[in-house]
C-alpha cells in the first residue's frame, strides 16, 4: 500500500487527477528528458510493492506532474477541472506545457 504523503502517493493522486495513465505519462516524461521506465513508475506507483523512487527522481516526476497539471489549467482556467488534454498528444502537451511555465513566469514578474 503507498503511504499516504509519501512521494509514490502524491505522484499517484496526481495523475489520477489528471486522468492521465501511466504509459501517457511515462512518455511525456521521455519527451521532457527525464529518463525512466514505464515498468519502474508502474512499479513504484503499485498499491502492493514497496519500491520506491530515489529522491531525486521523485521530485523531479512531482514537479512535471505538477507542470501538467499547470498546462491542464492554463487555457481553461475558468472550468471547475481546467481544459481537458489529449495526453497522447505528447508533443502538444509539451507545447502547452512550455507555454503554461512561460505564463506563470510573466504572472510573477508582473
């Protein structure tokens, strides 16, 4: 069972959040430089396995999790969910993943 709190089950929550499986979500990981195997992140995100991502690793999945879901909100901010995504559209959902960061940026430099 993930602990709740742990890396595994906020990773986890986020994607189901999102609606995004892990075979979606491990390509777009792939496409963002990040390298890691589809089987570890199903491994680790497992309810009965006890592996775990290194710290480093679980951060850095954490962190574009949380971009996507940055990406998700930013053309439709006014929907209680954000705009739904295709997210076999792995090279759309980078793009839009850039232009979401690029807009937090210009949010906080106003």
């Amino acid at each position: 069972m993930l602990g709740i709190g742990s890396t595994e089950y906020r990773l986890k929550t986020k994607l189901d959040e999102l609606d995004c499986s892990i075979r979606k979500f491990a390509a777009i990981f792939e496409k963002c430089g990040v390298e890691i195997s589809r089987s570890l992140i199903t491994m680790c995100l497992a309810e009965d396995n006890n592996k775990t991502f290194d710290y480093a690793m679980g951060q850095k999945l954490l962190e574009i999790a949380d971009e996507l879901k940055l990406a998700r909100d930013f053309l439709g901010g006014q929907l209680p969910k954000g705009l739904p995504i295709n997210w076999n559209e792995t090279e759309k959902v980078i793009d839009l993943r850039i232009l979401s960061l690029f807009q937090k940026i210009s949010e906080e430099n106003q």
